[in-house]
C-alpha cells in the first residue's frame, strides 16, 4: 500500500495555508496530495472546472441544513454534535468565548470578507525566531495579493454603502483611522451594474461582482476570490490530487532504514471507509483549530508524534468583537456594496482597528422580508486588534477546550469603548453578544525560537517531528492585528519556498 500511495508531501486543509504550498510544491514538480474534510462549493468557477461532486452553499432553505457541520461545546458529545458533513461552519464554544472556523475546498476564504492587508502590528514577523523576519516575509505578501488581483476600490467603481459616502461631510465619523484601507479580493466590474462573465489564465469562468453576494455565506458567482480556483485549479492542471470529504483523524511518523515518513490517517466521508496516505513530509494546514486539536489527538491518543512542549499555548483571537449597529437607516439597503463597506474613525479612538460590515447574501436567509429589510438597514461594526494570546488549549478524553480570559486583552476594552461612543453619539441602539465570538484563532502551535518558545521553527518545522510542518493560523506567533488572512498567507508562501530551495 506504501508503495502505491507514497507521496512528496500530504497536505491537510486547503485554506490559505494549504492551498498555496500546494500549487508552489506542484509547480515546482513535486507529488502532492491535498486532503479536505469538507466539499467542493457548488460556484460558478467550481463548475467551470469540471468537479462534478459539489455541495450547495448554505443558500434558501439550505441555509438551515448547510450553515453548520459540527458544534462542539461542554455540554455536547465529546466530539462535538455533527449536524451534516456538507455544512460550511464548525463552532466551538468554550467558557467565555465562541470560536468558528469553515469546512470546504478553498477553507476560509469562502466565509471571509475579501479584506487583504498585511499585518498591522508594527514589525510583526520580527524577533520569533532567527531567519524569519519582517523583511524576508514582506514580498510574500505582495506575490499573493497579485495573484488575487486585489486592489482598491476607487470612486469609478461605484461601489454602494461605502464608509466615505455614509460619512461625507459628517461633523463626528470619519472614514479614515491611523490604519491603511485594505484592499479586496474582489473582481471589480469594469462596467459597474452591468458585472461580465470572465475566464482566468487558467480557464476557470467567473463573473464580476454585481455587490450584493460575496458574502461570508459564500460567493456563487466567483467574484470574491477563494482559493478553490485562484490556487488550485492552477495546481490540479499541474499534477495535484485533491481529495474532498477526507477526514484526517491521525498523524503517524516513523523511521524506516533512517529514514522518515508519515502515515496520515482519513476517514473518506463520501463511502465511509477509512484510508491511509503515505508520504516523506506532511503539512499541516486544517485551521488552527483543528490543527491544534489533530496533533493533540495524534501524539496522545493515537501515539504518532511526540513532544511539542508547547502544543495548545500562546492562543489568540486577534480582538475580534462588535456588534450591530441599528441605524435604521430607511434611505440605504446595506447588504448591498462589498461584504466591509469600509474604515470608520471615531474622534480620539483612531487607534483601534474598526470597521463597518453590510450583510451581503442576506437574500439567500429564508427570513420574512419585513424582518429582512429591518436588518439591512443596520451593519455590523466589527473591531480588531492585538490581543494577549495567552489562551490556553488543551484536549482530555476527546475534548478540546480552550482556557481565554478576554479580560486579560486591552483590545477588547477599546473596542468596546468604541461601540459605547457610536451608540450614544448616533443615539442608535448596539446589540452585542453576551460572549466574545472570534473567526480568526490564532497560535496554538506557534513559531518559536526553540522547543521551549513554540512548537515550530523558522521554517515552519515542528521541532520534534522532522518532515511535519505547521502553516495556517496556529503557526502565527502573535494576533497581527487586522485581517489575518494574508499574514497566513504569506507565512505558508514562505514555508513553502523554502522547502524548495532546500530541495526539500
């Protein structure tokens, strides 16, 4: 069986962090297979790409079959309740803060909302560990968001709803803080009310935005990029086997003749069977949550991997709260526009990171209208920043848990002053949730300067398993701030390029 199925590298999650090594160790003529628990998204580029197994968005009545694969808290089944294996969201809820993170070809950048930006703490990469560093990341940055083509948006683009027409000419607002706009991974119209279908180099078919469906409930049309077809239909045409619905329960290492591989171990989801997949090297890219929660179970449960000291530390929320501001604002439709309408700035507060959030999609909610119309003429206003990343994860009996005290993280209480100054400002109501809730969990198996300061190394290795690699969010070493979606980018960019020049 190891002879038929011996690969280069087996990568698990085909997020931001999978993704990208997979089509740079594939074009660079390595034997790659990428394992995925959820499905292929049926979307239009999906589609043009000839993948015939594709599973629905969770769009119309399907938004209550298909929002949710799996929820985890105290009170569940040790692993969590599983609701459909189709579902786009997994949430765990701990204590005292909700933490949810996707399923699917293409990972989190279906549900994000196209925001690209470096990270916005200053010198981020700087001083984790020797080699890695501010100037040796920053062209990775660059070399993704080009081959997204994202950009500014700019007034020709008419785009609605945006934060600087809101707050023209607005005596308190602003739509400018000390942080620069992000750009977007969107695909402008070049006539805007008038979106254009349009075939990539790589042949996939995708149709501009028409701003009012690229949404964190998915982009049909493929005019939010994701890397289903930004990085992958590139890597399949050159090689790279993708395998969907795969379920990776374990990670096995062992040395043969001085040599050492892995068994990784799956549960095929589609015939219910499980399987294994051999190769020299695995990456692992399955979300920092479940990264954490998978070499956990692999060096304690199913005994494959040892050590890693300081597996489950250092793990954060990069300060991700808000809430939704009802400005019953009759005038304006804000599920129209792109999924962040923009920066606002708050007099004397322009250092915290906030942003304002449409609710694009809201269409495809099976809501009454009246209700949907209420909604939609509010949005979220939706703060970030640098939290403590002192949480602490941990994984007894088959359950993971995570140990966070937001109150340890100043973040939050900038944040939350912020929402106190708009609301009474505004005189509109902020309705909060009575607990944190992060997409963006970070660390947990962290860069670190050894195996007593994190649980990988500079380029990328877990310190005590040679040939394991850690490249998505968990690896981060601290929250960066803003979107962290090209920070994980860029690390797994980096990860990757050097194991090619090592010949690796």
């Amino acid at each position: 069986m190891m002879n038929n199925n011996f690969d280069d590298f087996v990568v698990i999650g085909s997020g931001f962090g999978g993704s990208i090594p997979a089509n740079k160790l594939v074009n660079a003529g390595y034997k790659v297979t990428l394992l995925e628990r959820g499905p292929w998204r049926n979307s239009l580029p999906v589609k043009s790409m000839g993948i015939s197994r594709r599973a629905s968005y969770p769009h119309g009545w399907k938004f209550y079959s298909h929002v949710l694969k799996t929820f985890h808290a105290s009170y569940m089944p040790k692993n969590g309740l599983g609701v459909n294996k189709y579902g786009l969201f997994e949430v765990f809820h701990n204590k005292n803060i909700i933490n949810a993170c996707t399923s699917g070809v293409g990972g989190g950048s279906h549900a994000y909302s196209g925001l690209h930006q470096r990270a916005t703490v200053p010198n981020y990469w700087d001083g984790h560990a020797d080699g890695v560093s501010n100037a040796s990341i920053d062209r990775h940055y660059d070399e993704v968001m080009t081959k997204f083509g994202s950009r500014l948006k700019v007034p020709a683009d008419n785009v609605p709803n945006t934060s600087a027409e809101l707050f023209e000419g607005d005596d308190f607002f602003s739509s400018s803080n000390t942080f620069d706009e992000p750009a977007n991974g969107i695909l402008y119209p070049k006539l805007p009310g008038n979106p254009q279908l349009v075939k990539t180099e790589a042949g996939v078919l995708r149709k501009e935005s028409a701003y009012d469906d690229d949404s964190f409930l998915g982009s049909p049309t493929g005019a939010k990029g994701s890397l289903d077809f930004i990085y992958l239909a590139e890597a399949i045409k050159n090689g790279l086997v993708v395998k969907d619905l795969c379920q990776v329960t374990s990670i096995h290492r062992f040395t043969s003749k001085g040599e050492t591989f892995y068994c990784t171990k799956v549960v095929d989801l589609y015939h219910a069977v499980e399987r294994e997949y051999f190769s020299k090297r695995v990456i692992l890219a399955a979300g920092a949550l479940n990264t954490m929660k998978l070499l956990f179970h692999s060096r304690d449960v199913a005994k494959g991997l040892s050590g890693m000291p300081q597996l489950g530390q250092r793990v954060g929320s990069n300060g991700d709260h808000g809430g939704y501001w009802a400005l019953n604002d009759k005038s304006r439709n804000f599920s129209k526009g792109l999924p962040i309408h923009g920066p606002i700035g708050i007099p004397g507060e322009e250092q915290t990171y906030t942003i304002m959030c449409g609710i694009p999609g809201l269409q495809h909610v099976p809501l009454p209208q009246r209700l949907k119309a209420s909604i939609s003429r509010g949005v979220i206003l939706a703060g970030m920043g640098q939290d403590a990343c002192d949480g602490v994860a941990s994984y007894k009996n088959n359950r993971f848990v995570i140990d966070y005290t937001p109150d340890n993280s100043a973040i939050f209480t900038d944040i939350n002053r912020c929402l106190d100054i708009a609301e009474h400002h505004s005189g509109k109501k902020m309705y909060r949730l009575p607990i944190n809730f992060t997409v963006h969990t970070c660390g947990g198996a962290s860069l670190g300067a050894d195996v007593n300061t994190g649980v990988i190394g500079a380029g990328g290795e877990v310190f005590d398993n040679p040939g394991l690699y850690v490249t998505d969010g968990a690896a981060l070493p601290a929250a960066p701030g803003g979107p962290p979606s090209m920070t994980i980018a860029a690390w797994a960019s980096y990860v990757a390029e050097g194991l090619i020049a090592q010949g690796q």
